[in-house]
C-alpha cells in the first residue's frame, strides 16, 4: 500500500500502467492495491477522455502514517532528517541554477535561454555536474537509512546524460522524468518520509 500511495503523491495523477512500472509491482498487486484504497477513501479514479489514479487528502495522511512506520521499522529517522538539512542548501542552488538554465542576460535585464549560447549553456551545465556530485552523496546517506531513495541516482544520472547529449529539454522540462522532476520528486519524498509540510519547511 505504502509504495502505491507513495507514487501517487510523487506523480500526482497517474494510470495503473505508470504506477506498476514507477513501483515495479506487479499490475495485479497495484490494481487490486487501489481497488483497497479507494474503498478506504484514500484514492479516487477519473474516468474519460483523461483517466486515471489520484491521491485524495485522507489517502495523503494514511500515507505519511505508512511511511513513517517504515522509517521507524528501519530505524533510519536521524539518518534521514540529517541527510534532509544537507539537501537544503543544495535546493536552494539548484532553484537558482534552473533559473539560469530558463533565463539568461543580454547585458540589460534577463531574457529567455534560446540556448544558441553554447558557451553558457556548458557553463550552467557544468555547474549542474558539481550539484549532481553534492546530490549524490546525500542520496547515499538517504539509500543507508531507506533503501528506496537508492533509485534516484539512478534517475538522475539518466537526466543529466541526456542533457549532455543535447537533449535538453531533460533539464527542466515538466511531464518527463527531467533533472528537475527526479529533484522535485526526490524532495516532496523527503517531506512526506518526514512528515514536513512544504509551507512550513523553512522553520523545520
């Protein structure tokens, strides 16, 4: 339950075929896992021309309780929150580097990245490849203290090689599993392992 709960909260509306694969469960066990979930009133189903699975607010608490049963039962919570404040600082970079992935300067106020500057481009670049070793090392310390988080160095190291051979659009771009999407996943992950409310985190 906790892993199918969990992917809908990272994925936000997803069809079974997408939850089977992202929690590689069997699409008999997810399916009949959310035939579970809606009854209890933790997921609901669209149906139509767009269809699928998403998280309701009682399926999000009953969430957060599953995953913090899972990290006490590892005993990895002091491993987790402290590895949490080392991704902090490195958020906070890495918001300002896609900033200046999406805008650049002329030499008088910021505009669009065309990305015809190789020059800075490489430069933003290579400042994403000194972040991604930084990345690392804390989703190691999260991999020691809860062995899911292990997946997104997988993930994030797909992203970047695909940046490096100019597909660019694996930076930032929404609705695939870009840079920016594995991080925002990997940090509203960090949140619900923890139990922290994304408004409230500056004062956590």
């Amino acid at each position: 339950m906790q892993l199918v709960l969990g992917e809908l909260r990272l994925g936000g509306f997803n069809d079974i075929d997408v939850v089977t694969s992202r929690t590689g469960l069997d699409a008999s066990v997810v399916e009949a896992t959310l035939v579970v979930a809606r009854s209890e009133g933790w997921v609901a189903h669209r149906s139509g021309r767009v269809s699928g699975w998403s998280l309701t607010a009682p399926g999000r608490a009953e969430g957060e309780r599953l995953l913090a049963e899972e990290l006490d039962a590892a005993g990895g919570r002091d491993v987790v929150t402290d590895a949490y404040h080392s991704f902090l600082p490195l958020n906070r970079r890495f918001l300002e580097l896609c900033t200046d992935w999406q805008l650049r300067s002329d030499g008088h106020s910021q505009i669009l990245n065309d990305h015809l500057d190789h020059e800075y481009d490489e430069s933003v670049v290579a400042r994403l490849d000194e972040l991604d070793g930084r990345v690392a090392i804390v989703v190691g310390q999260l991999s020691s203290g809860l062995q899911r988080f292990s997946a997104y160095r997988r993930r994030f190291a797909f992203a970047l090689a695909q940046v490096h051979v100019g597909e660019l659009d694996w930076f930032t771009k929404p609705l695939i599993d870009s840079y920016h999407t594995v991080w925002f996943e990997l940090h509203e992950d960090l949140l619900a392992t923890l139990g922290i409310e994304r408004s409230r985190e500056s004062s956590s």
